[in-house]
C-alpha cells in the first residue's frame, strides 16, 4: 500500500486545485522558505483526523481555509483528498477488496467538517479505524514534521509506549478493549437498573398477588351477592303480584259500589231536570209578564218625556234661526271687502311684470360675461399651479439632493471609522491557546470526578435506605412502646379499679371492722377468698354457694367460742369465721368427691368449707334433676352458670353485691400483675432497644452528612474542572464567532462603503441638474404673474356689475312673490266665504223644517198616555200570580238538587277509594315491572328464580343473607379489580426482565472474557514488538552514529500500563539520560528509532519534515543512505533544504508562491532528467 497522490483545494496557500502526484518511492519536496512545503504534511495529517488546530499550526480549524491574498479573496472551504494505491492487499477488513482508496475532507467558513470514503460520507472514526495498527494516523510515527523528532526523544515514558504500540498494531486492541470497557460500563449500569425495576417488580407483584385474590374473593361475592339479590327481587315480586291481585278484588268491589251510586244520581239529576224544565217555563211567563209590565211603564216615561221635550226644542230652533240669520248679513259684508283688494292687487301685478322680465334679461348677460372672466381666472389658476408644482418639485428635488449629499458623506465617514475600528478588533484579536492533550486530561479529571460523584451518590443512597430502615424501626418500635405504655396505664388503671373492689368485697375497707379485728388480734388473718383457687369455669358455682363465706375470716376451731362472745353488740358489722381446722366430714356411699364442687376447688391452706362437698356438679339443669333424685338430703347440684337446685329449694344468684365475682376478680388481679410485670420487661427491653435505635441513627446520619459533605466537596470540584472545559470551550468558540463576526461585518462595511459613495456621486448630479431647473423656471414665472394682475382686475369688474344686476333683480323678485301671495289670499278668502253662506243658507232651511215639525197639535199625546196608564194596572196584577208559581216550583227544585247532591258525594267518595285502590294497585305493578326490568338488566329469569326457590323464602331472611354478603364485601376494603390482569402483566414483564437479567449476566461474562483475551494478546504483542524494537534499536544507532549504543528499557512490570523509556550513548560517551544530547544526537537518535519501528511494521509511507535540519554533512549522507534503502521497500516523501538529501531522491518536487500567497507545484523526474542530460 502507498500514497498515489494528493489533491489539494482552498487548503491553506493551495487555493487552487492542486495534484500532487507521488510516483516514486522516495520524493523530496523543495521549495523556499514560507513557500508552503509543510502544508502537504499538514494536509495529510488533516484528512487522517487531526482534531486539533494547534498541530495544523492554527488557531482554530477554519485556519486551514485559504484566508485571501493580496489579489485573491478568501474562498469558502478547503477541501483535501489523499489516493492510496492497496493494488498489495495491504489494507484488510471490508475495504481490502478495493485496489484504489480515496479519503477525503472538507471544511467550511461555519468549521462544518465532512468525511468521504471513496465517495460516500462516513464519520471521522471510519477514517481512523481504517488505519488502526498499520503506523499511520494523524499523530503516527510515519508522519514526522518540524519540532517533532525532538518531542519523540523527551517524550514521557507513556507517550512513547503509545508509538510501540501503534507500532505493535495493538492500538486497535486497545480500541476496541476501551469500547469494551464502555459496553461493560453501561451493561453494569443496565444492570443495576434492570434489578432495581425487578425489585421494584417484586414488591408489585407481592401487592398485586394479594389484590388479586382479594379481588377473585371480590368477584365470588358479588356473584353471589347478585344472585341472592336476583332471588330476592324475585320474591319481592311474588309478594308484590299477591297483593296486586289482592287490590283487584278489592277494585272490584268498589266498582259496583260506584256503579250503584251512579245510577242513583242519574235518577235524581233526570228528576230535576223535569223540574228545572217546569221551572224554567215558568220563569220565563214571568220574564214575560214582567217584560209587558216594564215596556208600559217604559212608554209612560217616554210620552211624558218626549212631550217636555217637545216644548224645550221650539224655543231652542226660533234662537238658532236667528243666529243663523246674523252670521249670513256679516259673510257678506267680508265677502265685498275681500273682493275690492284682490282687483287691487291684480292691477300692481299687470304694472311690475314688464320691469321684472327686463331686469331679469339684463342679470343674465351680465352672468354669462362674469363666468366667463372667472374661466379666464380658473386658467391662469391652472397654469400657475401647475407651474408651482413643477417649480416646488425641483426645488424639492435641489434640497432633497443636497440632504442626502450630506447624509452620504456623513455615512462615508462613520464607515471609514467603523471600518478602521472593526479592522483593529480584528488585528488585535488574541486567539486562546490550544492544548488538547490538557484538555483532554481536563476532562478525564472531570470523568474520574464524576466516577467518583456516582460512587458517593451510590453509598449516599444505601445509607440513605439504611437511615430510612432505621427510622421506620424506630418508629416501630416507639409506636410499640407507646402502645405498650397505654397498655399498661389501662391495665393499672384496671387493677386498680379491681383492687378497690375487692377491697370493697372483702370488708376491708370497713374502720369499725378492721379495728374490733385488730383489738382480737384478728387483722392480719387472711380471708378465704385469698387461699382458693377454683376452676375458672366453676367460680359462678362456688361463689353461689360460698357467697359469703369467701369474706370470712380463717381461723383455729378453739377461738371460734371465744370471738362469739366478743361480737360487738351495738355496732353494725358483719363477721364470718371459719375454722382452718375442722374436721372434714365423710362422703355418702353413692358420691365421689371428684363429682362435688370441692374436686374443682383448692386451697393454700387449712381445710375445705364443708358445704362444698355436698355439692355435686352437673353440665345442665336437666341432669341435675335426674342427679338430685338419686341423692340423700342435705346435697345439692349446682350448674356452672350458678343454678343450685335442693330437695325442695331452687337458688340462681348472679352476684349483684359487691362480694359477687370475689373469685374471678381475684383471679383477674392476679393476671394483671403478671401482664404488668411482663409488660414492665417488655418496656424496659424496647426502651433499650430504642436506646440502640437512635445510636444507630445517629450513626448513620453523621454518616450521611459526610457522604453529603464529600458529594458536595466532590460536585463541586467537579463543577469547577466542568467550568474550565466549558471556559476553555467557550473561548474557543467565542473566538471563533467574535472572528467570523468581525470578518462579516468588515465585508459588510466594505459594501456599505462602494454603495454610499455610489449614491454620493448620484446624489450629487441629481442636485446640479435640480439647481438648473430652479434657474430656468424664475423667467417663467414674471410672466404668470403679470397675467394674473390683469386677469383679476377684469374678473373683479364683471363680478361687481353683476352683483349689483343681481340686487335689483332680487328685490323686483320679492315684490311680485309679495304681490302674488296676496292675490292668493284675496281669492282664497272671497271662496272661503262663499262656502260659508251655503253652509248657512241650508242650516236655515233645515232650522225653518224643524220648526214646523215642533208646532202640531199635542193631544193624540195625552190620550195615549191615558190608556198606557190602565194596561199597566191590568199587567200587574197578572205578573204577581205567575210570580207566586214561580216560587213554589223553586223550592221543589232546590230539595231535588239537595238529594242528588248527596247522591253524588257517595259517588265521588268511591270513586275517590276506587281510584286510591288504583293508584296503590297501580304502584305495587310499577314496583312489580321495575322488578321484571332489574332481572332483565342482570339477565335473570323470573320463572327459573321463583321455581328455585323454597315455600317459606321471606323477604327479610333473603336481605338479612344479601346484607351479610354485603358486609363481606364491604370488609374487603378498597378492591382493584384490574389487578389480576395487571399481576400477569406484571408477572409476565418480569419473567421477561429475569431473562434480560440472565442475558446481560452472560453478555458480562462474555465481555469480561474478552477483555481477558484482549489483555493478554496485548501483553504478548507488546513485549514481542517492544524486544523486536529494540533490537533493530541496537543494530541501527552504531549504523547511524558510526558507534555507540541505544536501547529501550520498561518503567514498569504491568505490560499493559507500563512506560517506554529510551538511552542512547553515542560514540566515546558515557552520558546518564538521553536530555544530556545535542540536538542533532537526539535527532539521529530519534531517526534510528524511528526507522527501527520502520524495519519490524513498516507503515505504507513516511513522511519527514526537515528531520535533516540540526545535522552535519556527515550524519545528513549516514541518513540519506539509511533512506535510500528502506526506499526499496518503503514510500518516503520528506522535506529537504540539504543538497545531499536532495541528491538521493528519485523524485524532485518543487513548491514555489511566483503569485504572493499562492502555492504551486514543480515536479522533476530525477531519472527523466538525467537520461535527457545523457542525451
């Protein structure tokens, strides 16, 4: 594999596309100093991944872009592409098959960086990938440049282990070991993750496993409880459809009951309906008679009357006609007046018309000439106007020029300003320093911190659950002890309560008593209560039978005489003493003492109370019976509840004083004091538990305030390290934008700058010719104004003349409208009364008519009135006996409507109990259908239900079932009834999630493996290539030096971590570090390094940049032989101002910069050159 050739475009000095070709195995680049011979280094580097400017020898990656010369302008991006000819093989993997490999990258102004592989995009790790383990990179051992053979010399121990291993080819294990890495990184964190889901998993599942069979519980209940609430509509509905039918007969009955009232009341309604009938006909022969009575006494009134009224109405017409009389003398006297003026008037019209139409002939001609000198004015109006405003534009035009001559100097200045200012930013711009190696280190420091800030955070949370587990037991257990306090409070205050009792009980609360026992010598002796001890299922029993007994007191047979005769005699007390030694008495022949009351009793000390051995226990009152038969007198049975049955007697005591429950109260107390005294214990245990509980917690919060410090310690170093990348990258790219900001706005200036002094020089035109205009326009303007003068003066004339016509003829105008209004009203009034006089003659005439009328004789008027008098006696008369009819008819009626009334109030109250039957029938069959729609809703059948169900099913037993169901649902709680499917979601995400587990487990397993595998071919591959160095190192430093030694020694005994380090003792000396060399001994030293790594894993080419610089003649040939033959096998391209280096080349290329800033290419064919000259 070897460099063809390459072809370079906008790249630094090479602004145009450039080949450069690499035909023979050793190629010397010549050229002037500054003429840009190491930029085809650079470009090499650029295209393999270079990612830092500073070893482009930039400031920033736009650097590479050619920045402009003095005749060029900057081009928009640089564009470099490297041939290699792989017709060998020599490259493996996927693009071994390609006999020819083009790489290529390209830049833009915005530092937007692209990768090609033979013509498709890829990503710059492609690039890299590509050469991993075959010595060449962007920062390989083939690629040697200015400066750098004396950085491989005092290179630390570890950079130079990083050449060895390139040259060992293991940098790709080494690649792929940290992507290995990273795999087992984020693998642990899948894991860690993955388990805390499947934690968390567990802990639903557990919840979700109960929920669901409570929820399964859930279901079985509500199947029953809906079935049983099924059954119980369905004998909600039997009952209903009983009482339904109950109703219809009741219904029934009340129908016939209505049904007779009915015709009840149709009888008595069609009585009176004959009544009313009759009674009707009557009323209406008095409606009648009395119609005949009222019309006489209406005519009598209307005759007298109309004869009153006759005589007022003739006085009042003989006045009228008078009236009318005057009125038509005056109409006509107005009428004549009226007339004289209108011929008056008439005369003054006929006299004023000739004037008016002369006048107005006069006005008009006067008006035509007027408008015709306001024409003229309108024109010359025009004209000047038009003239204004082509003299008013130029002037505007001059002004509007000479602003803006002004505001494009003024802009010109503040531009040449601005642009001086902006060039100086620029100039004075200080590019930050580049170090990637720094911040590269940077960052790892801010990784490890980070590594660091997840460990803490990960302690800080498992003591944050341990606290939190601390806390919840703390918790517990105070809850514990404050319950356990309460306990005992409420068991103290129990034992208390119980002590007084049986204090009370037993008598020792009583001062007389207890004193007359301690005068006997009596006080401490014990009562028999305090030495029994019974069953507790037989106390009831012996305190029925003891009852007062259990207060006495116990004490030897000998006093018993004695205390009875010291019995106090007027104090009211109560004493009971028992002999301890008296003698038991002996058992009949058919009675066991194991079946009396004393087998279930025992005592401290002393003997039984006789009468407990004539007690036979039984479990019931029946048995007693059948036992007491069969015993002698004097025994007894007794129950456990307390009923003791004799011969002859029957006694059942539930102990309501205060002696009752002696037994069991004394068998409380004692409970009580044991419960306390464990209870004591047990408090004393959980207050030393919590004693431990908050040291622990008090442990564990130190504890996490100091994780809490160092997280915080930790972040913020953190933070800080974060802060200075982010500084160090902000610079850069601040640099960056405030350069291509400064670079913009001076091209924008430039612009600006050309464009305003375009419009200065346009701006100064458009004022000269402005100025021309305004001048030629002031001659033109004399002449419109002497126009003017003249055409106003006539205009005014004409308009005066024609005012005053105008005057004259407005008032000769007013006279005749006066005139003809007059006229109007002279005639409108000469007809107005005309029409007066008619009206007045016809009202005379009808007035003379009625007048006549008035005046005929009045005596058919009295005799009318005569006879009107006497049928109204005669009617009168009649009108009272149909009246009297009327009434008895009446009173028959209303006892009618009386019966037929109550008729119909006994209709209407059973028609009331009728439609109440109905309503509540009706009520009891919408219940029974609301009860047919709810089984049909729950999909029950009615038929099937009631056949299931037993004769004697009642509503209140299937509701009390249905209510118990209920309350078991009820008890459930809160039900989740989607947690049975979630719990097989959930179960089957975590089976799925266990076998994630499993397959990450494994994955891990494999990686490590890997990592194991990597490891150790490393550690082979490195010390076989570190010996294999070092012995070419050996061989190759006498060669080079003529002499002297050189070897490579390891810092360290890990192989995979240890330095690199390098001797080297030239000829006659004996120096201790390699730092004690010259210049140009380190550089040979370096040289036979270099060409050692050459000899064991020759890369496809070796680039040297002036590596010849510090040495002699002498060593310069030793090198150039060495050169010229690894050429046979190997592609050098080195750059040479030495003549013997140059000498050696097969291959001349000349880089020259004839055009200031521009590079280009000379090549010479050594071989070629030297046949022509044999030539």
């Amino acid at each position: 594999m070897r460099l063809k050739c390459i072809r370079l475009a906008g790249f630094k000095s090479f602004v145009d596309p450039t080949t450069v070709p690499f035909t023979k195995n050793m190629t010397c680049v010549v050229g002037p100093n500054g003429c840009g011979k190491s930029n085809i280094i650079d470009a090499v580097r650029w295209v393999m991944g270079e990612s830092s400017a500073k070893h482009l020898r930039g400031e920033s990656m736009t650097d590479v872009i050619f920045n402009g010369s003095t005749a060029r302008k900057p081009v928009g991006q640089a564009s470099i592409e490297l041939v290699f000819d792989n017709s060998d093989g020599t490259l493996k993997g996927q693009y071994g098959q390609y006999a020819e490999i083009a790489l290529k990258r390209q830049v833009t102004r915005e530092g937007q960086s692209s990768y090609y592989l033979n013509g498709t995009k890829c990503r710059r790790k492609d690039i890299t990938e590509i050469f991993l383990g075959t010595g060449l990179g962007s920062r390989s051992y083939a690629i040697i440049e200015q400066g750098m053979i004396s950085r491989l010399i005092e290179a630390k121990p570890e950079e130079l282990r990083n050449t060895i291993e390139e040259a060992a080819g293991i940098s790709k294990y080494k690649e792929r070991r940290r992507e290995t890495e990273n795999r087992m990184r984020r693998t642990h964190d899948n894991l860690e993750r993955l388990q805390d889901i499947r934690d968390e998993l567990e802990r639903q599942l557990q919840r979700l496993q109960r929920q669901a069979e409570a929820a399964h519980r859930y279901r079985e209940l509500k199947a029953q409880e809906r079935r049983l609430k099924g059954q119980l509509r369905a004998i909600r509905w039997r009952d209903l459809d009983v009482q339904v039918r109950q109703y219809a007969a009741v219904i029934s009955d009340l129908e016939i009951r209505s049904e007779k009232h009915l015709f009840a009341l149709r009888r008595a309604e069609s009585e009176i309906e004959e009544s009313r009938q009759q009674h009707q006909e009557a009323n209406e022969q008095l409606e009648q008679f009395q119609a005949s009575f009222y019309e006489l006494g209406n005519q009598i009134s209307r005759l007298e009357q109309q004869m009153t009224h006759q005589k007022q109405r003739g006085q009042q017409l003989h006045a009228d006609l008078l009236d009318v009389d005057r009125q038509i003398q005056e109409n006509h006297q107005e009428q004549q007046q009226d007339k004289e003026r209108l011929q008056d008037v008439v005369l003054l019209l006929e006299e004023l018309e000739p004037e008016f139409e002369m006048q107005q002939e006069a006005s008009e001609a006067l008006e035509m000439a007027l408008e015709e000198a306001e024409e003229n004015v309108q024109q010359w109006q025009h004209r000047w106007d038009s003239f204004n405003q082509k003299d008013q534009q130029y002037r505007r035009d001059a002004e509007l020029a000479q602003s803006n001559i002004q505001q494009h100097e003024r802009s010109l200045n503040d531009l040449k300003q601005r642009h001086a200012r902006v060039h100086d930013q620029l100039n004075g711009l200080e590019a930050p320093e580049e170090n990637d190696e720094e911040l590269e280190l940077m960052q790892e420091t801010a990784l490890e911190f980070e590594l660091q800030l997840e460990s803490l955070e990960e302690d800080a949370e498992s003591q944050k659950e341990s606290l939190q587990t601390c806390r919840e037991q703390l918790a517990e257990r105070q809850k514990e002890r404050e319950n356990l306090q309460e306990q005992l409070q409420v068991s103290s205050g129990r034992l208390s309560s119980l002590q007084a009792l049986q204090d009370a009980a037993l008598a020792e609360d009583d001062p007389a008593q207890q004193s007359w026992l301690a005068r006997h010598g009596l006080s401490e002796a014990p009562k028999l209560a305090e030495h029994l001890e019974v069953a507790p299922r037989w106390a009831q029993a012996v305190e029925t039978v003891l009852e007062a007994q259990l207060q006495g007191l116990t004490c030897k047979q000998l006093q018993l005489p004695e205390l009875a005769k010291g019995l106090p005699e007027r104090d009211k007390a109560d004493f009971t003493f028992i002999a301890s030694d008296y003698p038991q008495p002996q058992l009949t022949g058919n009675v066991s003492e194991s079946e009396t009351l004393a087998a279930q009793v025992s005592i401290g000390q002393g003997q039984l109370p006789e009468r407990l051995l004539q007690v036979i226990i039984v479990e019931s009152v029946e048995e007693g019976v059948g036992r007491l038969a069969r015993l002698p007198l004097g025994y007894s049975v007794i129950t456990a509840e307390g009923v003791w049955l004799g011969h002859g007697w029957l006694r059942y005591h539930k102990g309501n004083t205060e002696a009752a429950g002696v037994l069991n109260r004394a068998r409380d107390i004692e409970q009580l004091e044991q419960d306390l005294e464990v209870g004591r214990e047990r408090l004393a245990e959980l207050d030393e538990t919590l004693s431990q509980l908050k040291s622990r917690q008090q442990e564990l919060e130190n504890r996490a305030g100091q994780l809490a410090d160092q997280r915080m310690s930790v972040q913020r170093q953190k933070s800080e390290w974060d802060g200075q990348i982010r500084t160090r990258q902000l610079k850069q790219e601040q640099f960056k934008e405030r350069q291509r900001h400064l670079n913009e706005e001076l091209a924008q200036i430039r612009a600006r700058e050309e464009e305003e002094q375009n419009l200065l020089e346009e701006a100064r035109e458009n004022w000269q010719l402005a100025l021309e205009q305004v001048e030629a326009f002031s001659e033109e303007r004399e002449h419109l104004q002497a126009d003017r003068s003249q055409t106003k003066e006539v205009y005014e004339q004409k308009r005066q003349s024609a005012r005053l016509e105008r005057d004259k003829l407005h008032q000769l105008a007013l006279r005749r409208q006066e005139l003809s209004g007059q006229k109007q009203l002279a005639e409108k009034g000469v007809e107005r009364i005309e029409q007066q006089l008619e009206r007045l003659r016809e009202k005379r005439e009808e007035l003379l008519m009625t007048l006549e009328e008035a005046q005929e004789p009045k005596e058919g008027s009295e005799l009318l009135l005569d006879e009107l008098i006497d049928r109204k006696a005669e009617e009168e008369q009649k009108l009272i006996s149909v009246r009297e009819k009327a009434h008895q008819l009446n009173d028959a009626m209303r006892q009618l409507e009386k019966s037929r009334a109550e008729h119909e109030r006994d209709l209407e109250r059973a028609r009331t109990e009728l439609e109440k039957m109905r309503m509540q029938q009706q009520a009891l069959s919408v219940q029974r259908e609301g009860i047919n729609e709810q089984l049909d809703e729950i999909g029950g059948d009615l038929d099937d239900l009631l056949s299931g169900l037993p004769e004697d099913a009642t509503a209140n037993h299937w509701q009390e079932r249905q209510n118990q169901v209920s309350e078991k649902i009820k008890r459930l709680g809160a039900i989740n009834l989607a947690a049975i499917e979630e719990y097989e979601t959930q179960l089957e995400r975590k089976q799925y999630l266990d076998a994630q587990h499993d397959e990450l487990t494994q994955a891990l397993g494999m990686l490590e493996s890997a990592i194991r595998k990597i490891d150790k071919e490393t550690r082979q591959r490195f010390k076989q290539t570190f010996d294999e160095v070092n012995s070419w190192l050996q061989r190759l430093f006498p060669k080079v030096f003529g002499g002297g030694s050189a070897w490579l020694a390891l810092t360290g005994d890990d192989l995979l971590e240890t330095g690199v380090s390098i001797m080297a003792r030239p000829p006659g000396k004996k120096n201790s570090t390699i730092h004690l060399l010259s210049g140009g001994e380190k550089a040979l030293t370096a040289i036979a390094l270099v060409f050692s790594i050459f000899q064991l894993n020759p890369a496809p080419f070796c680039m040297l940049d002036e590596v010849d610089a510090p040495l002699d003649d002498a060593n310069v040939g030793r090198y150039a032989n060495i050169v010229k033959e690894m050429s046979e096998h190997l592609q050098f391209i080195y750059i040479s101002h030495n003549k013997i280096a140059m000498e050696m080349a097969d291959h001349l290329m000349g880089v020259t910069m004839q055009e200031p800033g521009v590079s280009r290419i000379v090549a010479v064919d050594i071989d070629e050159a030297t046949a022509l000259v044999d030539v």
